[in-house]
C-alpha cells in the first residue's frame, strides 16, 4: 500500500529538466528554445563589442562606444545567467536604457532626414554616417525590446500561441546574423569601396 501511494506520489512531481544552460525546464521545447536563445545572445554581444571597437576612432567615440557597449553587456549577462532575464534590477535596467535610447533615436531620425534633404545621394542611406548610426540605433532598440518584453529567453512554459512564438525566434536568429553578414561582405575584396554601408570602416 505504501508502496502504491509512494509510485502515486513520484507520478504526480511536474517533469524537470535540465538543458545545456543549466536552467531547469519543463519541456524538450523549452530547453531547445533556451539553447537557441543563449547562442543568439553570444552573438549579439559578439556584434555590440565589434560595433564599439569601430567607434572607438570617430570622433563621437564617447557617445557611440557606450551605446554599444552597453547592450554588450546586457547579452553576455545573459549568456553566462540567463535566470537575469526575471531579476527586477536586470528588467529595469533594461528598461531605463531602452528610455534613454528611444529618446536619442528620435534626434537621430530628425538629424538623417535633415542630411538626405541636403545630399544628392539618396538612393543608399547607408552612404552616410547619420545613416549607419540611425540603423544601428534601430538594431539596439529592437534587441532590447526582444529581451525585455517577450519571453523567448524566460524557462518557464510558454502559455501562448508556439507557432507566433517560433516566428518570433527567427526573427531574433536573423537579427543577430544578418548585422555581422553585412559586415562581413566589406572585408571581401574591395567591396568596401562599392557597398555603402561599408564606407569609411578602413581608413
């Protein structure tokens, strides 16, 4: 009888799991999606920390070094603790960054608009630098956006619809892959001196 009742008792424990990450999960899924999320994470940090080593020579190397850096370290926080995605500090840093850059994009899109108005090159906005930082500014915002208010990168079981959610999860994968491809086209050949967004990286 004790021994019904202890079978009884292991049945009804919730299945755990343990993933590459070492999170305990609920499901197959949720470890997948976990390892998905920490790879996509040390790739964006990979790009925020070459994004503020370019910077480093402008001349606004002061504001645009830490704009990058900053997102940097949120993702390699992720990468070696992804639990700090429900910590309320972690969240509200997050959240004041994600203010303070919204803000300075703003100005951002005003200051481009204003460049294009006075150039004859219009078709490539990447040709200009106000271009570069406005899109680079939009990659920030988006990420932070990504890690604050979904929950691609949360171990608890998704209770929404999988399918917006594996949507979602592409989109993340190709923003963290598409900004380093386009870099990586410069260093081949001489297209650094044809493709616009590849302007000025090697002087």
């Amino acid at each position: 009888m004790n021994k019904v009742a202890v079978n009884s008792m292991s049945n009804s424990k919730p299945n755990i799991l343990y993933n590459p990450l070492f999170e305990p999960v609920d499901s197959q899924y949720t470890a997948r999606r976990m390892v998905v999320w920490k790879l996509i994470n040390m790739i964006m940090s990979v790009f925020f920390l070459l994004a503020a080593v370019a910077n480093v020579n402008d001349y606004d190397w002061y504001i645009w070094v830490p704009i990058y850096s900053i997102p940097a370290f949120f993702s390699i926080f992720l990468v070696l603790k992804p639990a700090l995605i429900n910590n309320s500090v972690y969240n509200i840093s997050v959240s004041t960054v994600l203010v303070m850059y919204s803000g300075y994009f703003i100005y951002l899109i005003v200051v481009f608009l204003q460049t294009i108005q006075n150039s004859k090159a219009v078709n490539n906005p990447l040709i200009h630098e106000e271009g570069r930082e406005t899109v680079g500014m939009f990659i920030i915002l988006l990420w932070l956006v990504i890690s604050r208010f979904t929950s691609l990168g949360r171990p608890e079981p998704i209770q929404g619809n999988k399918g917006l959610l594996n949507g979602l999860l592409v989109l993340t994968i190709s923003l963290a892959v598409l900004p380093i491809m386009a870099w990586a086209v410069c260093f081949i050949g001489d297209n650094h001196k044809h493709i616009g967004h590849c302007n000025g990286m090697f002087r």
